[in-house]
C-alpha cells in the first residue's frame, strides 16, 4: 500500500499522469465540497435577504450612479475601440478581444497549505478549461490548474509555481511575474538593473505566453533595487487584485487568435522575455 | 447485520471528519483548525484494527489530496504511514494513559506535518508559516474529548 502511493505520488508530481482523470476524480468529491460550502452559503443567504428597505435604496441608488457613468465611459470606449481596430488595419495587426465570459463564485473552502488555490463553483460543464485566465474586477487574479465537472481550481498569481509575462505600462518594458509564495509579494526575476522601472509602476499582462489576453492590469511594482556592478536588480511587486478577498470572479475565454502579424511586431519584446 | 452497521456509522465518521477538513474558517482561525482526519484514523485503528486499517486510511488520504487539490498520494502516504505505526502498537496504545495518548497524538500530527511539508518542498519552493505548526496543540486538546465522544457513539451504536 505504501509502495502504491509512492509510485502515485511520483506518478502525479513528476510524469502528471492523472491530468485526464482528474476530472473525475475531482467530480468525485465535489459532493463533500458542496456539502462543506453549504452552511456558509446558506448564511450569506440569509444576510443578503435581511437587509433593510433605507439601505437596499441607497444601495440602488449607488448603483443607479455607478451605472450611468460606466455607460458613458462605454460610449467613449465604442468609438476608441473603433479607432483602435481601423488604425490596427492600417497596420495590418488584428487584435481581437475575447468576447466570452462567466462570473463564477469562489467557494472558499481550504486548500493545500502550501499551494494558493481557490476552489471555484464552475467546472467542465460550463466549458472551463485547463489553464484558463481568471480576473476579477481590480485585475488578474489566477489561472485554472484542475477542472472538475461542477468545481475547478483556480491558482493563484502569488503561488511560487505561478509566473504570468508582462509588461509595464508606462513604458512597455516585458517582463515575467513570478508568485513568491506569500500573499501579497510578487518578484520579477531578470530585470536589468539599468531598466527605467520605478516603485509605483503599473504591470499589464503583455498577452505574449498566449494564454492571458493582454492588457489586464496584474500588479503595482513595490520596491526596485539593486547592487552596484550587478547584472539584475531586485524587483518585487504587489497584486493589484485583493486575492484573498475576492468573492466573484470572471473567467475569460482565449480564443487563441493571436494573429502572425502581430507576434511579428513582438518579436523583440519576445527576445527580452526569453533571457 | 451488524458489520453493515459498523461500517456505516465508521464512514458517517469518515464523511464528517473529511468536512470539518475543509470546511471554511475565517483565516485567523483556519491555523488553529484540528487535524480531524488524523484524530479519526487514529481512534478507529485503535479501537477497531480489524475494521479499519491501511486501505481506509490510504483511501481517506486520497480523498482529502483531491478535496485539498494537493498532489494526489502526499496525504495517502502519510496517512497509509500513520495507520501502520498505530496498528502495529495498537495493544500498546490501549494501556497508555490520556495524558500518554494526548502526547502520542501530538508527536503523530508533528511527523504528519513535517513530512507533508518535506513531501510539498520537495516538488517546489514553499513558503513555511509559523502556524502551520499551531493545529498541533489545538489537535492535542481536541483528542480527549473527541477519544470520549467516539467512545461514546462506538458504544451507543455497538461498532465491533
């Protein structure tokens, strides 16, 4: 028996042989897991339905606000988009924006100490998928690593076995953002130690590994360091989005259109990331 | 059927501790969360070694690495471990003590966690928190109460 979990726990950690029955295996205790959010989802229930009528008012009034400015930064953001996509043509570099997505509730049951997951109540049956990106409303928050049918497993940009490509906003400097196993410390490895970063920069994905659409804001560098005479500096950052309060999230879909054209005119940014 | 009945007040035991091991806690009390698997695998071998054994624990074990989405056999193994020690000392045990038993329970869940954390590290980097070894001392208080209340449903229930 000893011998049979050895060779399981090999088998899962170096060849990861059970990436096609995961699915399985974890729709097997999914019961438990819905069984275990209950109680808490059956509270949040009852204090969302006690609320008074004075503060679902405001609250609708709130909203009301929020809304009408939201439209019409929209109608901006229609022309932009317009102007976007002719002055694109004009280059010949199509981009197209994934129009796909699914908010989906984090059920916030315990995970592997070691690892930062959330466990998500959206699986393979709404069409989520291994490695999709996941974002809430401040920024990018993770990727899935296991699909269930029902449930799924959202890694966490912070997990030390996390790296997300990006680029700094201000200045289109690539980069990569690594997890470095706390919740909110990120670092970013190989940065020269003469780039024109600077504490407070904005990181956006750069869309560059194909996997997280670019432009999505990840992080906010928090220290920029470095030695004399050394060849990278130390750079950390901390994420934009608040991980370990969130409670929904937006999962989006890739459509991997990720056109010739366009991979041509990141080609040198490609180099820089590559070192 | 007696042994039908066993069986199924042992896996409503099984079901509830794999619950109260995930079951969410705000984060200040989620270090301090007993390690129920632990306590029940422990008491059923103890008091029950031709009922429960490796196999439940490896099972158990397996389950709780999908539920946890920790790499599958870490908790299996450990588990599978813990369960062998305990049954090949069980006559032992029973002569022990509370105060014996509560301290066994301790050094069990320390070796539990350090080979679970020896197990993670040696797949990637970690991070070791300071609570991380807290659930120990919680777990040590749990266990007598929890040894009386299992006795108690044992004996109420008549499992053998």
């Amino acid at each position: 028996m000893i011998a049979f979990s050895v060779v399981l726990f090999l088998a899962d950690s170096q060849f990861n042989l059970f990436a096609s029955s995961r699915i399985y295996l974890n729709s097997l205790v999914s019961p438990i897991q819905y069984v275990a959010d209950a109680p808490q989802k059956f509270f949040r229930t009852i204090s969302e339905n006690l609320l008074t009528r004075q503060a679902l008012k405001d609250r609708n009034m709130q909203l009301e606000k929020d809304n009408l400015f939201l439209k019409a930064d929209r109608l901006l953001l229609t022309q932009l988009q317009n102007e976007n996509k002719q002055l694109r043509e004009l280059l010949h570099s199509q981009r197209n924006f994934s129009a796909k997505r699914m908010i989906t509730e984090v059920m916030s049951l315990r995970s592997d100490p070691f690892t930062h997951q959330l466990l998500i109540d959206k699986g393979a049956v709404d069409g989520v998928y291994l490695g999709q990106p996941v974002i809430n409303e401040q920024g990018v928050v993770g990727q899935v690593s296991q699909v269930g049918s029902t449930t799924s497993r959202v890694l966490l940009i912070v997990d030390a076995s996390h790296g997300i490509p990006v680029r700094v906003q201000r200045n289109d400097i690539v980069a990569i953002v690594h997890g470095s196993g706390a919740w909110n410390k990120l670092n970013l490895p190989f940065v020269q130690s003469n780039a024109d970063l600077k504490e407070g920069d904005l990181l956006v994905t750069s869309g560059l590994g194909g996997r997280f659409p670019a432009g999505y804001p990840v992080a906010k560098i928090s220290r920029f360091d470095y030695q004399e005479g050394a060849l990278y500096a130390e750079v950390t950052a901390t994420p934009v989005a608040l991980l370990d309060r969130s409670r929904y999230l937006l999962l989006l879909w890739n459509d991997h259109q990720y056109t010739e054209s366009e991979s041509a005119l990141d080609l040198e940014s490609e180099d820089a990331s590559a070192e | 059927m007696p042994l039908l009945n066993s069986y199924r007040v042992i896996y409503s035991s099984f079901f509830i501790a794999l619950i109260g091991a995930i079951y969410p806690l705000p984060l200040f009390l989620n270090a301090f969360r007993p390690d129920w698997i632990v306590l029940v695998i422990f008491y059923w071998v103890l008091a029950l070694p031709h009922r429960v054994s490796i196999t439940h624990a490896f099972v158990l074990g397996l389950l709780l690495d999908l539920l946890l989405g920790s790499t599958l056999g870490t908790h299996a193994l450990i588990f599978s471990l813990l369960a062998y020690f305990v049954s090949i000392g069980y006559q032992r045990i029973r002569y022990f003590t509370m105060v014996q038993t509560t301290l066994l329970v301790g050094l069990f869940i320390l070796f539990t966690k350090f080979a679970l954390y020896w197990l993670a590290s040696s797949l990637q980097d970690i991070v070791l928190h300071k609570h991380y070894f807290w659930s120990i001392f919680t777990s040590m208080l749990v266990w007598p109460w929890f040894f009386f209340f299992m006795r108690y449903i044992r004996q109420r229930f008549k499992v053998s």
